[in-house]
C-alpha cells in the first residue's frame, strides 16, 4: 500500500536528513579545528554543556512511566547517587547503583 | 607496548572498537533501546518502520519525537522541524569529535560517513576511549564501535518489537532513569579539564530552567550560551590563575 511505503519517505527526510545534515556540518566545522586550539576547546565546552542540558532535562522532566513521580525523588536519586560517585573515587557503577536503588524504593514505597 | 599496539591492522583496531558492544554505556543504551522498540509499537509504527529509523536516524531522542510525531499525524515539514532542532547538538559533539579520530591522511568522505553512528553514547565511549587508540588506526577503531552499536541495536529493535508491550511501571521508570545517571558519572568523570567541568555544571543548571522560559530552544541556548559563558570564565579566570599559582584539583 502506498500509504506504508509514504512512512519510510517521511522517515528518510524528516528524520535521516533533518539529522544527518547537522552531523555533516559538524565534521566539515570539526575537520578545520586543531587538535589543541582554543576553538576546539570551546566547541568541546560547548558540546559539554548540551549534552548536559538534555541530561538532566530528562531527570527533571522525564516523559512516560517516571513523569508521574515525585520530581524531588529524582532529583535526591540522582543527586545522592553523584556525591556517592565522587566521594568512592569516581566510579561510574556506584552512582548508577546508588542512584537506581534510591529510585527504585522511593517508587516502591510511594505507591498508593 | 605501544609499539606492539602500533603494529596491529586496522581490522583488528576495528574488531577492538566493535568489542565496546560489551562496554557499560553500550549496554545501557541497548535497554534504552528496548523501551524504544516498545514505544514504538505502542504509537502504531511498524517493526520493519522502527528498524529503519534506528538505523537511519540512530539519534534515540530525533527518533523519539519521530515516532511521536508521525503517530499523532503531524506535517511532514512539521516533523522535519522538530527533529532538526533536536539534532542541531550533533554539531558540536561531531566537531569535538572529528580533530580527535581524524589522522592527517583521512579522508573527509569517510569522516562524513562514520558521523552518522555519532550519537551520545557513542560520544561519550570515544572520548573515553580513543586516547589509548594510535592516531593512525583510530578511525578503524571508531567505525568498529560505532557501526556494531548502531547494527547491535537495529537489530534488538527488530526482536523486542511486540516482545514486550510494556514495562511494569518500577522497571520502565528504572530503566529511564539509567541513562542519565550514567550520562551524569561517566562525562564528569572524562571532563578533566576545569573548563569542561564548569560546562557540565553550567548545563545542568540551565538545561531545565530554560525548559521553562524558552522551551524548544531550552537545549541550544544552554549548549552554546552554556558553554561560551564557561569558556569565557575559564580563559578569564581560571586557566589565568592556573599559571601563575598551581591549579587545585580541577573540580
């Protein structure tokens, strides 16, 4: 049926071209930059602080199953899970279990 | 050892890149990935249609508001738009990425191509990881991780599509929450340098309040205002500093 195959075309240019285009700019910017320049330290900050944006958007304003709990959970998970991080030494795993464990009873416990 | 390093082929650099399929980031995006596979099914696209995204698209939040977007029936140029703003931050993750794979012989429609598995998962392994890569094989290195994660999880997509319909609400808020915690660590912990750890906190802090007060360009202006404000105080202040007395530790 036309109407199916019509899906993929909007899949190849809403979604490969519209983001694909924006990874090409990205290398023929990031092919000019010089191992250590100060641009590319100011692209990686810049980089830096975009991903962290979306992180922790996701914690404060998570969709699905977690928007409907207490946001002040999340952000004490999330929160006690980092100063355990860095307090152990910097292990990723700690943080990932300390911060899952403190979700995972809130939510258990929360729930009417 | 480095010699010995230097000597293997880029086959086996590639076949090192592609082992990281069994390193924590990538399995913790792989069970993104199976949320996303019932996600999909769930806003009505089909299997064979959630496959090509992922492969396509990879990007998992563009895919997101894709999926989304199509199954409330949105404009075509509607779509385009959304997911184009979303995907502006590949930008600057592949310009910080290129300077660090490329060798002086790569040649720039490999680097186009090997973006397209550039992803943040795929950022934040690299980073981590290509300091220990000779220059030379680093590009067989990357496509070796990045072209296994992006395979890897197309096909996941395509066996947990209608395996599991839903998550029991614990397990889906749990399995969310995995990501960004380990976001959090692992890039705090590869941010050595006091510039990118002002970057990080500065991001944190603005990300979600911009939500609020300029929400659909909450995440642009807190990338490149974010980052150029932590830029700026670290040339300003701290790096100034730093030479004339020695740095603390850099946190």
């Amino acid at each position: 049926m036309a109407g199916e195959y019509w899906v993929y075309g909007v899949i190849l240019v809403a979604g490969w071209l519209a983001t694909d285009i924006w990874r090409w700019l990205g290398v023929l910017a990031g092919n000019r930059l010089d191992e250590n320049s100060e641009a590319l330290k100011w692209v990686r900050a810049v980089a830096t602080a975009l991903v962290m944006a979306v992180t922790a958007k996701l914690i404060v304003f998570p969709t699905g199953s977690l928007e409907a709990s207490p946001l002040w959970l999340r952000l004490c998970a999330a929160g006690i899970g980092f100063i355990v991080f860095l307090v152990s030494g910097q292990k990723v795993i700690v943080a990932v279990a300390t911060s899952l464990i403190l979700l995972a009873s809130g939510l258990y416990f929360l729930d009417p | 050892m480095l010699r010995e390093n230097e000597e293997l082929g880029p086959s086996r650099w590639f076949l090192r890149g592609a082992r990281g399929i069994f390193s924590l980031p990538a399995l913790i995006l792989m069970t993104s990935f199976v949320g996303f596979a019932a996600f999909a099914l769930e806003a009505g696209i089909s299997r064979g249609e959630a496959m090509f995204m992922t492969v396509m698209v990879w990007a998992l939040p563009a895919k997101m508001i894709l999926t989304g977007m199509l199954a409330s029936g949105a404009h075509v140029a509607a779509i385009a738009l959304a997911v184009s703003l979303s995907s502006i931050r590949m930008m600057p993750m592949v310009a910080s990425l290129v300077p660090e794979i490329r060798s002086a012989r790569t040649p720039v429609w490999l680097l186009l191509f090997l973006s397209h598995f550039i992803a943040i998962t795929a950022w934040v392994f690299t980073t981590q990881n290509i300091g220990k890569v000779p220059r030379q094989h680093r590009t067989a290195y990357f496509a070796g991780f990045g072209m296994t994660l992006t395979l890897t999880n197309t096909a996941l997509v395509g066996v947990c599509y209608g395996l599991v319909e839903t998550f029991p609400p614990l397990v889906a808020g749990v399995l969310f929450f995995l990501t960004p915690i380990y976001f959090f660590a692992s890039i705090w912990a590869t941010s050595r340098q006091p510039v990118l750890r002002l970057a990080f906190v500065i991001g944190v802090v603005t990300g979600p309040l911009l939500a609020l007060i300029v929400p659909g360009f909450d995440v642009l202006i807190a990338g490149i205002g974010g980052g150029t404000l932590a830029y700026l105080i670290d040339r300003f202040f701290v790096s100034r500093r730093g030479q004339t007395g020695q740095h603390g530790a850099a946190s």
